[in-house]
C-alpha cells in the first residue's frame, strides 16, 4: 500500500472529517499495546487533544489528581510553545516569532538551551529554525506547492539554528524574519515532563502523546510494555513490536504528514535544513528509544535527515540510544541494544539487520 499523503487541496477539503477521524484512531492504536496483565482495579484513563494530536495514557497505582496534573501541565506547554497561538500571555514562541525576541519561561529556556545543542550535536540535521522551509512548502496551511530553487535560496538565510541567541530566559534572532518552531522535539520534552510527574505518583504507566510513547514501570504481571512499531504503508498497523521499561519511544515517518505534488512526487514534511527540500532518502520511518524523551524525539528527526549511514555514525559515536529504522527496500535496521526485544508482527517480512 502507498503512503497515504494529499494530492491536492480540493481533495483534502473533501476527506478532512474522514482524516481526522482516522489520524485519531491511527495514533491511539499505533503507539502501543496495552495487553494482557496491566489492566486492575486501579488503572486510570486519560484522552484528551493537545499539541496537535491525540494523547492518551493509561496510569497504575495513580491518583485522579496526578492525571489532572498531567493534562494541565501539557495543555500549558502547548500553549506556551505553539506557533499559532496568537493568544493569552503565556504563548511565548509565537511571540518570539512575531517580535524577534522575548522573555520565555523556565520552560522554554530550558527546552531551548537542550534542543540547540542537539541541533549542533547533529550538525544542523535537527535545526528549530527550519519553520520557513515548512510553510513554504504549505505544511502549515495545507495549501502545499513546491516552491522554486530562488524561493528557497533566499529563505535559506534565515535557517541556522546558530543564528538563536539565548541568554538565561532571554531568546532573539539574530537575523529578521527568523521562526522558532519546536514541532520535532515538543512531543518528547512532553514526555519527559509526564515522566518526573509520573516518578512520585504512579506505579506505571504507558502514555501515548501522538505516537511518542512513554513506557513507564512494568505492567501488573511485571511483564514488558509492548510499544508497536507503525507500518510506514499503513500507519494504524504495527509491523513490529518493541518490548521495553522505562524508556521513551518516538518515531518520525515519511508518511505522517505529506503530499504528492504536481509532478507526482511525494514529499515528506522532515526537511533537510541545509537544502530546504523534503528528506528522500530511502528511509521511511526513524524510531529512536532512550531514556530521555527530547532525545528521543530530536534524534528520531534528525537521523531521519541524516539517512542510513549518518545515523549509524551517529550511533557508534554517541550510543546512548537505540533505534529502528525501517527503510523503503523492505530492511529494518536495528541496533544491538534492542536487538532483542523488537520482533516483527505476523505477515511482515522486512529483513532485519543489527547494527552494531
Ligand atoms: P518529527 O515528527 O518529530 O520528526 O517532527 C517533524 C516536524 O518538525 C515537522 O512537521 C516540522 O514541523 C519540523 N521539522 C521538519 N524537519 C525538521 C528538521 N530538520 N529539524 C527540525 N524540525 C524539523
Ligand atoms: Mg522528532
């Protein structure tokens, strides 16, 4: 089956509830597998929508009040770090965005601080000031259009992460018509903050924020969570299933959010910041699991950019991480750490490959 992407604008007008109504039930599905074992008299369910997708969770040995929590405090990120959100006081990018400069909140000094030194650490493959490259192509409109060679010469200009200035809760641009955008790593930072809450009052857990999943504790038969892998040809199915504890789980896919243009090519919204074109590199999807959800997410964008031997480099040089990439040649590329504990679904047959 074929990525499923937009062909064109009067078509998405068309089918928009049926997305919606599908991106919902491909995210709850896709991210994990509750199982056997962790269902009990005191588990709690949450759903709810923020940061542009459907989070869920599942909490053991938890109080109602630790769920609230979790609700607020993310609802409070996704406030503070959309790009959109012309309103209240506490929109802080889009104020950075619209003024050049602003005072943000611990929060996002401290999610900022983190990210720009994984945009250098990745030389520039995860850069959060690729925002001009993705409205130009129309990914946050949805009026998508291949823009000319000159368009993106000139925007290229205002992408360079090393052009944020950031002193203490201070963040500017050191160049006019910049945008910050935290779009690859929100998820995760997410994640991470649901973890600390989740450490003092839970027993465990298993949290899906749109597909980067947070596996916290073991389930009641202290067996493993089983966290599916999303198949690129058709996202509400697993092609594999990962088994792990304590480790935070995201992925980027060439086939969450893209379109075919006119000249009948599929374009992905992971950018490459150095061209400002749509990563097409044989990959189709970056799973990345770590015991840090920014890292996971950041990493999961930008060994995407990087493709299959970057991210290999990346990994023997760094190897606090695993993943799993599944690229378009039917190869799931494995690292050794989780080697083990991923095992392809029933009916997939990609060629598993260990990198060491
Ligand atoms: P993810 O799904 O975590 O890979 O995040 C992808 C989102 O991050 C896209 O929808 C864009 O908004 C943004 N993005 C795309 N390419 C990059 C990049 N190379 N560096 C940073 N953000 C990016
Ligand atoms: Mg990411």
């Amino acid at each position: 089956m074929r990525p499923f992407c937009f062909r064109k604008r009067y078509k998405m007008k068309k089918l928009t509830s049926l997305i919606v109504a599908a991106a919902l039930f491909a995210s709850a599905l896709c991210a994990c597998s509750f199982g056997s074992g962790s269902s009990g008299s005191d588990e709690i369910s949450l759903s709810f929508e923020a940061m542009d997708t459907f989070i869920s969770a599942k909490l053991y040995g938890a109080q109602q009040e630790t769920v609230d929590k979790i609700e607020s405090e993310i609802k409070r990120l996704d406030s503070e770090l959309s790009v959109v959100n012309a309103e209240g006081e506490n929109n802080y990018v889009y104020r950075l965005n619209r003024d050049g400069s602003a005072q943000v909140s611990d929060d996002v000094a401290e999610l900022a601080r983190q990210s720009l030194e994984l945009c250098k650490s990745t030389n520039g493959a995860l850069d959060v000031t690729v925002y001009p490259f993705i409205e130009e192509w129309g990914f946050v409109s949805k009026d998508y259009k291949i823009p000319s060679k000159s368009r993106l010469s000139e925007l290229s200009g205002l992408v360079n992460y090393s052009n944020v200035a950031q002193s203490g809760s201070n963040l500017s641009f050191k160049k006019e018509g910049m945008k910050l955008d935290f779009g690859a790593v929100a998820k995760g930072y997410a994640a991470d903050m649901v973890q600390k809450i989740l450490k003092d009052n839970a027993s465990s857990a298993i949290v899906n924020l749109g597909g980067t999943v947070l596996a916290f504790g073991k389930k009641h038969d202290e067996s493993l969570w089983r966290v599916g892998i999303a198949d690129p040809d058709n996202s509400a199915a697993y092609m594999g299933m990962l088994s792990c504890t304590d480790k935070i789980i995201a992925t980027s896919g060439s086939y969450e959010r893209c379109f075919t243009g006119e000249d009948g090519k599929t374009y992905s919204h992971i950018i490459d910041p150095k061209t400002g074109i749509p990563v097409d590199n044989g990959i189709l999807s970056v799973t990345i699991i770590s015991d840090s959800g920014l890292r996971s997410d950041a990493l999961s964008t930008a060994l995407f950019v990087m493709g299959k031997e970057g991210a290999e480099k990346y990994y023997r040089e760094n190897k606090d991480f695993d993943y799993i990439i599944l690229a378009a040649d039917k190869k799931a590329y494995v690292t050794a750490g989780v080697y083990d504990d991923f095992k392809l679904a029933d009916g997939y047959d990609y060629k598993t490959i260990i990198v060491e």
